[in-house]
C-alpha cells in the first residue's frame, strides 16, 4: 500500500509522522510518501491534502497538472486548505480558486478571522475526543445529505465524511492524537 502527503505546502512532516503512527497502532504496512509531481500519483492507495494556504495550493495542484489527477486517487484526506480543495463550492470566490468538488459541502474561507484569531479547543467527534487546533480555519457552512458531520465547535462543523474523501477545518496532526488519521485509513 502506498499514501502520501501532498509536499507543495503545509505541515508535510507532521502529516508523516502521524500517519505512520496511526499505521503503526492498526498494523499496517504502507509507504508514506511525499507528492510533489504528477507522476507521484501513481498508485496512492490514498493522499492527505495539508494545510496551507488554499489559493495558492490550487494554484501550484493546477501548474503542476495535478488537480484533475487527484480525483482518481482512491481516499483523499483534506485539513485547513485541504478541506477547501475537497468542496463542491468556496466562498468568497477567489479569481484562479479551484477545487475538487469531492465533498457536497460548501466551505467559507478564513471564517474564523485573521492568523491572530488562530485557536485551540477542545472537540467532542464521533471518533473520541480531541484538541483542535484552528489557523485561520475554514468553516463547513453547508452539507448535503450524503455527508456525514463528524465534529462540531461552537455550531459550526469542523469535520466531516463522505464516502472515501475526509475533511477537517481543523489540525489533527497538530492535535497529539492520530484518531483521524486511523479513520482515514479505515475509510
């Protein structure tokens, strides 16, 4: 088995090491690679798309002629900027902005504020609890009826599934738990 970590921005390494360390407590042997390239695709069993800044990421996924090539890419994990790239629909519309549309959500960029309004806070899911950790977080403002809400903070809906595509508007690699990066794997 093979799944990477999309390598053009964000926490690459964090995503490294908690994968590792979900495949570690399920007993799963896999590559963990770094994608940086088109022909890095090839045979992902499954992709994690970090954060960063979504704007950019879509744009470098696009230069690269890898955004296309990413649906086909069996499960995809999305956080922060990732989750923007899995949504059916962005707002505001940013000029060049593009995503996957995998997931029926619709997502709003930086809805908690500016870098300095970044936080941490506790989150009861559905998978256990957890320490969120929100840089300029996105927030899911609308699901359809095939998604199924994960986790909540404060009313909004800050993780979410939808067949094989996972998406939190939240950290986990930063949260010193891999319960998200296990339920990737089982998806």
């Amino acid at each position: 088995m093979r799944y990477g970590v999309l390598a053009l921005q964000g926490a690459v390494s964090e995503h490294v090491i908690y994968l590792k360390k979900a495949m570690e407590k399920m007993g799963i042997s896999a590559d963990v690679p770094e994608i940086r390239d088109l022909k890095e695709l090839d045979g992902l069993d499954g992709i994690i798309l970090p954060g960063g800044e979504s704007t950019t990421l879509s744009l470098l996924l696009e230069k690269e002629g890898m955004l296309g090539p990413l649906r086909n890419v069996p499960k995809i994990f999305g956080t922060c900027a990732g989750a923007i790239l899995l949504a059916k629909e962005i707002v505001p519309v940013v000029d060049g902005q593009k995503c996957l549309g995998l997931i029926e959500m619709k997502v709003s960029r930086n809805a908690y504020g500016r870098q300095l309004e970044s936080f941490e806070a506790p989150l009861d899911t559905t998978l256990g609890k957890i320490e969120g950790v929100f840089i300029r977080a996105p927030g899911i403002e609308e699901v359809g009826a095939a998604v199924e809400v994960l986790a909540e903070h404060n009313g909004k809906i800050v993780a979410v599934v939808q067949g094989k595509y996972l998406a939190t508007t939240f950290h986990p690699e930063l949260s010193g738990s891999t319960v998200f990066h296990e339920h990737f794997l089982k998806l």
